[in-house]
C-alpha cells in the first residue's frame, strides 16, 4: 500500500492547482497526505488488528482532523450514529489498497472491499469502485498481465477502458465520482511503463489528483513490485510515526 500513499502524497500538490503535463516536480514543499493516505492506513490497521472500519474511520478521522476529508464524510465524523450516507465518491477507492495486497483469493478480496466501503459508500458505484481497484491490485501481485487485468475490469464492473488517455486528457476535468475517476486511474496503469510513470500520468489527466494517483499507485505497485528507492525517502520523511509504523506492520506482515 505504500504505492497508493505515495500517489496520494504525489497528487496532493496538483489537486487544486492541476497540470495536464508529464514532467511535473513529484514532491513540492507543500506535499502533504491527505485523507487518502489516513482511511488506507486505517484500513490497514483494521486488517492487521482486526477492528471494525465504522470504529478505525472514526477514530482516525477524528486523529488526523485536517486532512482533507470531503463533507459528507466530515458530516459523519461529528454524528453520534455513524451510518451510511449513500455515497458514490472515489473515498470508497482511495482507501481500498491494503485489502487488495492482504487477501489470498478474488472472492475474498471482493468482500472484503465491499465490506469496507459500505460503512459510508453503500451506493452500488460507490461498492463498484472499491471492488474495480481491489480487484486490479489483487490480479496485478498474482502476476496478470495488462489485458487480462483489463478484461477483468471491463466485464465485471463495466468500466468503459478502450480510451485512451491521451484522448480523454484535453476534456477531463476534476471528478470524484467512483464512475468519472476511477476508470481513468486504472487506465493510468494500464498505459504505464513503470511506478513513477504510472502517479505522472495519473496526476497529469488533472482531475483529482491525489486520489487517483493513489489508486493508480497502489496498482502499479502491486504489478511493478516495488516503489523507487527516492519516492519511499520522501514518503517516510512526511508521513508521521504512527501512521508509518503501521505501514510497516502490514509491508512485514505480507511481505511487501
């Protein structure tokens, strides 16, 4: 999962101020994680320690205040009765990495994804989405290749990946739907040629560029197998010490 933070942390320079180029600077000065990277750490702590999500959303959302969280999910941060607000967002998405690394088959993947984003997302797209990245991380680290990853995606979500994006980035504007961003980061990997190239092409579509960035990542993390030595220095020099002795739990854990 450090592949999605990293995308988030990547992103977060460009999500207001976004650029339709390649060549960007990968890390600013006010290059920061943002929710992205809280809800996929605890996600991950949830599978580690065996919390429920509806408690670990809570208690680090409620940790980390300030990082950038969108307002339905503020909204169920200061309820008394957490329930589900029927969300589509690409929230359910962005958090979803660690399940795709932890699980030993698709089926349970699938479940498990949909477990955790149901706790806020329960729209069908908003399950959709955590499903189609999951899904893509899980055949990605059991060594699918590109087109069967993509014909996976394609026939069970219905994710329109034939565009490409080259075609879509002159249009694309910034989308935090499931249905209007997490195609286009899938197919961010889809055209990439390494991690790194991955997060720019992610980053460089100029839509919400954490989020998807941090989609993107953590799949090309699972299919490239490593995130560049200078990316995890930068990482690690932002991330506080408890959200990153947790990602090493998880990376010792399964080995990642």
């Amino acid at each position: 999962m450090l592949g999605a933070i990293a995308g988030d942390i990547i992103g977060s320079a460009y999500e207001f101020y976004y650029t339709k180029n390649l060549n960007f600077d990968l890390f600013l000065p006010y290059s920061r994680f943002t929710d992205d990277t809280v809800l996929t750490v605890a996600v991950a702590d949830c599978i580690l320690h065996g919390k429920k999500y509806q408690e670990a959303f809570y208690e680090y959302g409620h940790r980390y205040p300030n990082a950038g969280y969108g307002a339905m999910f503020n909204k169920w941060l200061g309820s008394r009765n957490q329930q589900p607000y029927g969300s589509y967002g690409n929230g359910s998405a962005m958090r979803v990495s660690p399940i795709g690394f932890a699980f030993s088959s698709l089926d349970m993947v699938l479940k498990e994804a949909k477990k955790s984003a149901a706790v806020t997302h329960d729209h069908p797209e908003g399950i959709k989405g955590a499903q189609a990245v999951a899904s893509a991380i899980f055949l990605a680290r059991e060594d699918c290749n590109k087109d069967a990853i993509r014909d996976y995606i394609e026939e069970n979500f219905e994710y329109d990946l034939e565009r490409s994006l080259d075609e879509i980035r002159p249009q694309y504007r910034f989308d935090e739907t499931c249905q209007g961003s997490v195609p286009e980061a899938i197919m961010a990997f889809l055209e990439s040629s390494d991690y790194e190239d991955a997060v720019r092409k992610a980053v460089s579509l100029g839509g919400d560029s954490d989020t998807q960035a941090c989609i993107t990542g953590g799949i090309a993390q699972a299919y490239y197998g490593e995130v560049p030595a200078h990316v995890v220095k930068e990482v690690r020099s932002i991330l506080p010490e408890d959200l990153m002795a947790i990602v090493d739990e998880f990376n010792k854990q399964y080995r990642l």
